[in-house]
C-alpha cells in the first residue's frame, strides 16, 4: 500500500513539473536563425563574402550557431557557423580571425574565450548576409 501511494505522488508531482515549462517567445521560432532576426525587425539582404575589420562595431547573441554584427547605423550582417558555438550564449566579448584585413565566409572564425573554464572555442563562419531594418515591422 505504501509503495503505491509513493509512486501516486511520484507521478503526481512529475505531472505538474511537466506542465510548468514556459516558453520564451523566441524559443516557439526554434533553432532557425533566420526566423530569430526577422522577428527582431530585420529583412534578409544578400550574402556576402567578407566584412571589412574596421567596419565591425559589437556583436548580438542570435541562437548558438548565429551572430549579428552591426557595422555602421545603417548596416549589420548575420553571421551563420558551421557548427553551435556554446560558448556565445554566456560571454560578452568575441574575437575574429582575419589573415586578410577582412573576415571571410568560409575561412575565418569566430573566437570566444570561456574566462571560467579558461577555454577558447573557435566557431567557423558558414556564411554572412547584410541584413536591413525591416521598417514595415516597426
């Protein structure tokens, strides 16, 4: 009698954790990067090979594998990587790789230094696009 009664409560109380979840209104557009920035009021422009470095003013967190990048007040880039950079999500500064004076899709990366862990984690660019302020969403 006792052990059924444990496992009524056990199943009682599993039950109202799993109805307790909240979501974010972010985490219902999913791992689609693309989707997170056009609903941060962004249309996605064309794809772009490289960014000139002294263009590069800050960064923004979109998703684990995406970055944007404003450059000046009237252009920022998405940057997609190859693979999820963990990282991201709880650092405040990046680096970039540049052999060129510029960064390159397909050839350079970003850079994240974890001070905890004393770890660095370099995440490849995929590919960039310029992105511009979707102003029929404002």
């Amino acid at each position: 009698m006792m052990k059924a009664l444990f496992v009524i409560a056990l199943l009682a109380s599993l039950t109202a954790c799993a109805g307790n979840t909240q979501q974010s209104p972010m985490d219902s557009l999913g791992d689609d990067p693309v989707a997170k920035v056009i609903d941060r009021g962004y249309k996605l422009g064309e794809e772009v090979k490289r960014i000139n470095n002294y263009m590069i003013d800050g960064w923004q967190y979109v998703s684990d594998d995406a970055i944007i990048i404003p450059a000046r007040p009237s252009l920022d880039y998405l940057v997609l990587l190859r693979s999820p950079c963990h990282s991201l999500r709880s650092t405040n500064t990046i680096g970039l790789t540049s052999t060129t004076g510029s960064v390159l899709s397909n050839f350079d990366a970003i850079v994240v230094f974890d001070a905890p862990r004393s770890f660095e984690e370099k995440c490849f660019i995929d590919t960039m696009y310029t992105l511009e302020k979707d102003d029929s969403k404002e």
